[in-house]
C-alpha cells in the first residue's frame, strides 16, 4: 500500500513533560487504589456498626503498611522517570520510551485483567451461571442465558485480547511508520455477516421459547390471581365453584381490598359513601361558619404572640384560614362530593347487572401466601390498584408487568418443592418469594409475597381449607337441648 507523502512526513513528539504527567496518573492510580483497599480492609456485615472511640490498636496495620508500600514504591517509580527526564535532557539521548512504558502497562493489564476474569468466574460463576431452575419452562430460559452469556464472552476475549496485543505490538517507535487505510470491503462484510447470523440465532430461539411459554394453552392449568398495590401482594384462590369471580376498581373497599363482586362489600361499600356524601354535604353548608370561626382562631393566636410559640400549628390554620376565605376549601369539598357520588352511580350500574354479582366471588378466598403444587400447571392472573408493578419470580424464571386497570397472564408449572430447594442450597430457611421488580414507591424494597410449593394435593387441599372465604358459609342453627330440670305435663298430672 502506497503511504501518502504527508503521512511519512509526519512525526509523533512527545512533550518533555510526559514523565510528570505519568507521575501524576501513576499517583492518582495509586490513591484510588489505596482507597479500594482501605475499603476492603474494614469487617463486612450486615449492621452498620455503632461509632467507637479512637482507637490505633485496632486498625489493620498489615493492610495500611501495605499501602504505605505500595506509595513507596509508585513514588521510586516516579523520581527514576524524573531522572530518566533530565538526563535524556542533558545528553539528549532518549532512554525510557514513554510509548513503550505503555504499551508494556497495557499487556500488564490484559495479563491480570484476564487472570481476574477467569477467577471471578471460578469463584462466584454461580451466583451468575444458571442451572438450578424451579419451573419447567425455566430450563429453557436458562439454556438462552448460557448461549448468550457464551457469544458475548467469547467476543469480550477476542476483542480484549485483540486491543492490548495491537498496543504492546504497534506501539510508535521513531524507525517505522504506520500505514493509513480508510476502508475495507472484506473486513466490512466479516463483521456485518458475522454479527447478524449470531444475533438472528438468539432473537429467533428467543421469540420460539418465548411464544411457547405464553401462548401454549392448558386447559388442566389452576387459574390463581395476583393483585398488586404499595406496598404488597394479594392472592385469591377460587372456591368450590373453580372460577374466579368477577372484580372491579370501584369495589375496592378497606374489607374488599380486591374489589370483587360480593354483596355484602357492595352494600357496605354503598353505606359507607353514602354517609361519607352526607358529611360533606354538612361541611359546605357550614363552610361560611367555619371560615369565620377558623379566622377568629389564627386573629387571636396572632395577637396573643401564640403564633411564635407554635409555629407549625400557626401555619396550617392560616393555610386553611386562607384556603376558606379564597373559596379553596369549597371548591374542594365538592370536588369529593362528586367523586364519592360517581361512584355510588358506578356500583349502582354494576349492581344491576346480574353477569358481574354473580355469586362466583362469594367462596373465593383471599391469601398473603401462594401455594402451589409441585408439577402442577398454573397460570397466574396479575392485577394492580395503583401504579405498574412487576411480578418477579426468580426461582422460576417467571416475570410480567402488573398494569393497573387490565390484567396479564403467565403460565408455568413448578417442578422442585420447598423442601427440595432447600436441600438443594445447602439452606434450610430458604423459600421461594415472589417480588416486585419494578421501582413503585418508597417501600418498593419490601414488597413481597411468599410462594411454597408442596408435594401432594392433601398438603395443599389441608392449607386451603384453613383460609377464609369472602362470604362465611350460612351455620344452621342447632336444635336446643332438651332441659333436664323441666317438669312434664304428665308428672303435673299424676300429682
């Protein structure tokens, strides 16, 4: 290749402040390390320990004299690159590349950096490689990860590899000089062709395992809700019927925390707003007193000097002194007349339509735990009240949006029990949870329900029967028991 006259003319220099400026990284290198160490060097647990008195004989002293080495040592480094300076300065020989310096640094770095690869691997690849999946369908799952996990390991090599060998090999040295090319069709095609056949294999294994999972159906397959809100988990079970009964967001009630179609709950429900309509109705038509009553208040704690003393106090009476008198408070209190009034309208038209209180949801049973039998397929039916959750299932590679005002499925079936896991981990107080992975508030961290698989039926039958029903069965009220001391008609007559 024929190299254009203003690339030979070109020459590489280097300032004559390189070693400070190496100095400076090698220094800066060196305290971000000393920093890691001095990190690591502390007890890791759990508890943020209390605050303790001052106290050298305690500190690690065999990591910071290590430390202290280690500057010791970046420090020589430093003064001999200063020396190399100015005697390269005085005789004005060259005698440390600073290119070479580098390019050496950098197989350094690939050498460890390799090294501390394979290692990590070794030592914590379990908590990263896959094969321990409770669900039937999370073997599959588990075989894309490695396939994936496999091509892109194999490119990180390659590449690294690639990077480093390139800088110790072709670093600038002043007896050559690099050849420019700006194109190459052959390489342009490897690295297109290449990479779609490798990504259309995963997308096209992706979707066929995806559109397995999801859209397989199963008619055996138990139906079992799950509702979402900040901050926790519901799960409703059908009764003896085996349907699941009708639900809607304006039966949501403080004792119909799901909002089925019971009744009872809608009759409550209805009381509740209608004297909740009634209160607020009172408090409008007294807002004028309220207003005037309210200012007499904050008038008097002001001329009192009262407002310095309780100064929170003060100031929500006069936001609510000033929210009465600008019409705020009025316009607010019918604000929440209308909404309340919606929705005894909306419960009203949902009470007459027979298809939705259909008696279903009476003997369904709502549960703070899941339960679930071992090779029994399942399709769990997600809900939310508030905003998007996400309900994550780890053990069982299973995980689907919970979108508020729709529902979403996902089908699996578990094929490790409790117990089994358990003896698997080497863990005997492990259980299967199932979190929410999408960020939904303050608490977001703590949302999670409980899921145990048995092994048998009766284990589950045994623990469903324990839990409530919506509607508590009618009890038939016992015949009384006949009353030993009273006297019979016949014995009055003998005497």
């Amino acid at each position: 290749m024929k190299i254009p006259k203003k690339a030979q003319e070109m020459k590489l220099t280097v300032p004559k402040n390189t070693f400070n400026l190496l100095t400076k990284k090698l220094l800066s290198l060196l305290l971000a390390s000393m920093a890691t160490v001095m990190s690591f060097a502390q007890a890791a647990t759990d508890v943020i320990a209390p605050p303790q008195e001052f106290d050298p004989t305690s500190w690690n002293w065999v990591n910071i004299l290590i430390c202290v080495l280690i500057l010791l040592i970046v420090l020589v480094i430093a003064r001999a690159f200063d020396i190399g300076s100015l005697a390269e300065r005085i005789t004005g020989k060259k005698i440390v590349s600073a290119h070479k310096v580098n390019a050496t640094i950098g197989l350094v770095v690939l050498i460890l950096g390799m090294a501390g690869v394979f290692w990590e691997i070794n030592a914590h690849g379990k908590h990263l490689l896959l094969w321990d999946a409770a669900s039937e369908h999370g073997e599959s799952l588990d075989s894309m990860f490695m396939w994936t996990f496999g091509f892109t390991f194999f490119v990180f090599v390659v590449t690294e590899v690639l990077l480093f060998s390139f800088m110790f090999k072709y670093y600038y040295r002043e007896d050559r000089k690099a050849a420019y090319f700006f194109h190459n069709n052959k390489l342009e095609v490897i690295w297109t062709i290449v990479p779609a056949i490798v990504l259309t294999f995963l997308v096209l294994r992706g979707f066929n395992v995806w559109t397995k999972i999801t859209q397989t159906p199963n008619e055996d397959a138990q139906e079992i809700e799950v509702f979402a809100y900040q901050f926790g988990w519901k799960a409703r079970y059908a009764g003896e019927d085996k349907k699941l009964g009708e639900s809607s967001f304006t039966l949501i009630s403080g004792t119909n925390p799901l909002g089925l179609a019971v009744d009872t709950e809608a009759d409550k429900l209805k009381e509740t707003l209608t004297a909740e309509v009634a209160e607020l109705e009172a408090k409008l038509a007294a807002a004028d007193d309220s207003t005037a009553l309210w200012r007499s208040a904050l008038n008097k704690m002001e001329s009192t000097g009262l407002s310095k003393t309780y100064v929170s106090e003060h100031k929500a009476l006069r936001d609510k002194v000033l929210d009465a008198e600008s019409g705020a408070y009025a316009r607010q209190l019918k604000k929440e007349i209308k909404r309340k009034e919606t929705n005894l309208k909306r419960i009203a038209a949902f009470r007459s339509k027979p298809e939705i209180f259909n008696q279903e949801s009476n003997d369904d049973r709502v549960t703070t735990e899941i339960v679930l039998v071992k090779n029994k397929p399942y399709m769990f039916r997600f809900r939310a009240r508030d905003v998007i959750h996400s309900a994550y299932m780890p053990e069982f590679r299973a995980q689907m949006n919970c979108v508020p005002g729709m529902s979403t499925v996902f089908p699996f079936t578990p094929i490790k029990t409790t117990a089994e896991a358990r003896a698997s981990k080497g863990n005997p107080n492990f259980d299967y949870y199932l979190y929410c992975n999408k960020i939904c508030g303050a608490a977001h961290y703590n949302m999670k329900i409980k899921i145990t698989v048995v092994g048998s039926e009766s284990e589950y039958n045994t623990w469903l029967a324990a839990q409530a029903k919506m509607v508590a069965p009618a009890v038939e009220a016992a015949p009384a028991a006949a009353d030993s001391t009273a006297v019979s008609p016949a014995a009055v007559a003998a005497n």
